[in-house]
C-alpha cells in the first residue's frame, strides 16, 4: 500500500465524523407499527433542562430512565439529529450477546483474572437488566419487543480458531466455576447432526438473547412520556450543533440546535459513532466503522430454525452473525467483513446512508453454504432465499478495546470541564456490542450524575479519567507513526 492511501486512511479515522447523515438506509427494524414518535418535537425547546441528552438509542433511554426513576426532581430533554432510535440501536442484529468465552480470554490477557470477571459478569447480566425494565414498564412492551432467551451457536470454520476455543473454554470454566456446563464445545460431526452446519471444525454452544431493538426503545420511550410528561421530552431531528461552556452555577451549558439553545446543568452524549464531532480530543481515540445487516425470506420448507437460536460463524478472518425473528422467520443475517482489507475498508466510515457492496453479496450467499442440503426441506430453504431488506449501520471503535463512560475529564475536551454543578458526560465505545454493554452503561451514567458509587458493579477499567485520557493518547500517538501498528490494534 502507498504512503498516499495509508496518509489518506489515517486521515480519514482522525477526522470529524460529523452528524448522522439525513437519508440513511432504510432498516428494516423499523419499519414497524410503531411511528407514534418518529418526528416527535414540542412546539418549541425548553428553555432550561437539568439534563440534555444527545443520541436517542438505547444508552439514551437508559440514562433517561435511569434518571427518572431514581429523581423525583430532574429534569431532562434528548435530542436526535435524525428520527427516534434511527442509529445503530435500530439497525442492529437483533442480539442481546454476549461473547462470554472469548471476553474473558481477551479481558484477563489485558486487565488480569479479577477485572476480566467483572466485565464478563456486567455483559452477561444485561438481558435480564433489559427484560426486567420492559417487564416492570409493560407487559406489552416485554411481548411486543419479543425480548426471550436463545441458544448461542458459534460454528468455528478454521482449525486453528477451533484449536484456540477449546483453550478459551478450559479457562472460562476454571475462571466461573459457577456457569461451568453452560458453554460446551461439540465436534464437527455434532454440529452438522444436532446443528445443521457443514463445514465447521467444530463449534461452541452457549446462552445468548434476541430482541427486536427498535420496538424495545419506542416502548420505553413512550412509558417514559406518559409516566414524567412534565420532565422529560424528546426532541427529533433536532441536531445539536455546538456546546458552550459558560460562568453560571445553576445552568453552566448552552446547547445550540437549528431550532434554538437550551440551558443545561449536564450534557450527556450517548452519540456512539459520532461521538468524536462536539468531543474533537476523541477522534481517532474511538473512531466509526459501519456493518451490513440484510433479512432474508426462507422459503416454505426451511430447516426447522424456530428463532430459539443465534448463531455465529467464525471464519479465518471475520465472522457473520444470524438471528431468526420468532414469529415470522425472516433471518437477520450481519457482518460480511471478510478478509483484513474489507474490514479495515469500514474503518472510520461515518455514513450509513449507502450499503457495503461486498459485505452484502457475502451475506446473500453465506447460509447455502453453511447450512447442510441434504434433504428436500433444505434443499427448498436455502434455494428459495431472498434479500427481503438491507441496509447498513454505524458502530463506535475504541483504540483500547473497552467503552468509554462517565464524567469527561478536561484532557477530553475543548472546554472547560465540568465542577460540582454539572459537567458533560459520555457514555460511548461498545465495539458493536452495544447490546450487552450500553444499557447497564446507561444506568451508572445516571448513578454517577446523581452522585452515587458504582463501583462494586461497574467495571473500572471504563472510566473515563485523566490517566486514561493519558494512555489512551499515547497509544494513539505511537499507533499512527505506522499504518501497519495501527492496523493491528484493531
């Protein structure tokens, strides 16, 4: 590769993300009955908020729920550049995953045996935290998000990944005596057998969780509405634009829209992968990187798949991952970032507003030939798919691997930080597993803005304090003196 294209690829993960662009593709998650708050706006903006919230996805609503629950007296207003739970939580896979085994592996080589524990136990408590709020908050919002526990089958598809994982395993189970029994692996013979996968070296059955995102959100949101209507408002496409800091106890922060400024005592950015456009010190510390996702239509004799299943399959160099929506069985079907360059090629793209060509002609044909034909039904399955919707979504990056939360220390920003009447916040980084990190992200967010200790329960290791700002820039300085170190990291 030239000097000119790795200068321009570099330039390109340092740069402004920018606001989510105004016509994304469609996805199809939301393209249900639930369009009550698509364009929801009050006839003008408050004039004063305790709490301003950017992003309407799921981190968002959990700090707002969090907040709301727990103080009577906050109040809070979020806004959204595009449509309500148009990012990346409503164009997701639909997984509620953690990847238990292999988190731990890669979390005790970086932080040690104690921390990785930790984090482990913080993804995986994440379904039930989520099925619990929809629950409490309506049964409807519980059944109409088909929120519900699945068998997780990571079908490996490379020998030496397969060597790798049977490591993996014998030390997860050392590690959570506990949960010992609940991951096994099985051979290639069980896995097309018990599976119907062909060609897996072998793979690693699990627990895992589904849900249809966009409709666990909007549900939530709108018990939020009809339960604090009188301190809490949502404010679509209304883009914020620029933040002030300025000499005031009671309302430190301006936050200025198309549409005119609010007053807040904290500003709170759940904003994932355009995180770095008002936080300019974060760029290239995490930076975007977009997915493809598709729903394909089986045809009228599949395999017997009945939504009570995720499944990933690991390849040489990337993985795919596969959902089944319970009641109609399309299959949601993501990733296609096959080989280093493919996957680096999505590497700092901010836009969501066109698809991955390549990743998407991957995934048209990946389930024939992963998937056994060796009987009429499947033979039937697998020549009767089609693309029935498509599109993509954009994820957040971060240099070090793990999210970044809590309040923002002056080494983030280009303004003052924050004292003890407020501060700006972010909740950010999940790496594309949102799903098991952003609502109990969320809800420390919230606990930390009211001032409580989060500590024996949210993993340390993703604060956001100074000394990490420090490392986090010296890695990011000595990873750009090479294209290739870069490279690596990610």
């Amino acid at each position: 590769m030239s000097a000119m294209k790795i200068d321009y690829r570099l330039r390109w993960l340092l740069a402004d993300p920018g606001l989510p662009v105004p016509k994304p593709t469609k996805s199809f998650w939301q393209s249900s009955s639930h369009h009550n708050l698509e364009g929801i706006q009050s006839d003008a903006l408050p004039e004063a908020r305790d709490i301003v919230i950017l992003g309407s996805g799921i981190t968002g609503c959990s700090v707002a729920h969090w907040l709301l629950r727990e103080d009577n007296g906050v109040s809070i207003t979020i806004l959204d550049a595009r449509g309500i739970c148009s990012g990346a939580t409503g164009r997701n896979g639909g997984h509620i995953r953690c990847v238990a085994v292999q988190d731990y592996d890669r979390l005790s080589r970086k932080f040690g045996h104690d921390a990785a524990v930790k984090i482990v136990r913080f993804s995986l408590s994440h379904l039930e935290s989520i099925a619990l709020t929809a629950r409490e908050l309506g049964d409807n919002i519980f059944e109409e998000a088909e929120i519900r526990e699945v068998q997780s089958v990571s079908a490996i598809m490379d020998e030496k990944k397969m060597v790798d994982m049977r490591s993996m395993l014998t030390r997860f189970n050392t590690a959570f005596p506990d949960l010992k029994g609940q991951w096994h692996i099985c051979g290639p013979e069980e896995a097309t057998k018990e599976y119907g996968v062909i060609g897996a070296a072998g793979a690693l059955i699990g627990r895992s969780g589904a849900a249809w995102p966009y409709r666990l959100i909007i549900g939530i949101y709108n018990a939020l509405l009809k339960k604090y209507h009188h301190r809490f408002s949502i404010e679509a496409y209304t883009q914020a634009i620029a933040i002030k800091r300025v000499q005031s106890q009671e309302y430190p922060y301006i936050v200025y829209t198309p549409r005119g400024c609010i007053k807040a005592k904290n500003v709170v950015h759940c904003t994932e992968g355009h995180v770095g456009h008002l936080l300019p010190r974060l760029r290239g510390i995490v930076f975007p990187r977009r997915g493809q996702m598709t729903v394909q239509t089986p045809g009228k004799g599949y395999p017997g798949l009945d939504g009570q299943r995720s499944w990933s399959f690991y390849f040489q160099n990337g993985f795919d991952y596969l959902s089944q929506n319970l009641r109609t069985g399309d299959v949601f079907l993501g990733g296609g970032e096959i080989g280093q360059s493919q996957h680096f090629q999505q590497l700092g793209e901010a836009s969501d507003g066109h698809e991955s060509i390549l990743a998407k002609a991957h995934l048209v044909g990946i389930i024939p030939a992963v998937f056994k034909k060796d009987t009429a039904s499947v033979r039937s399955w697998s020549q009767g798919l089609g693309i029935k919707s498509s599109w993509t979504g954009i994820m957040c990056t971060p240099i070090d691997g793990v999210p970044l939360v809590g309040k923002l220390p002056q080494e983030a920003l280009d303004r003052l930080s924050g004292g003890n009447s407020g501060g700006e916040w972010i909740s950010a980084g999940y790496n594309g597993y949102g799903m098991v990190n952003a609502w109990l992200c969320g809800k420390a967010t919230a606990e930390m803005i009211l001032q409580r200790d989060v500590s024996s329960w949210f993993p340390e290791q993703y604060l956001i304090t100074p000394n990490r700002m420090e490392a986090l820039n010296t890695l990011l300085a000595s990873s750009v003196q090479s294209f290739e170190t870069f490279r690596a990291l990610l």
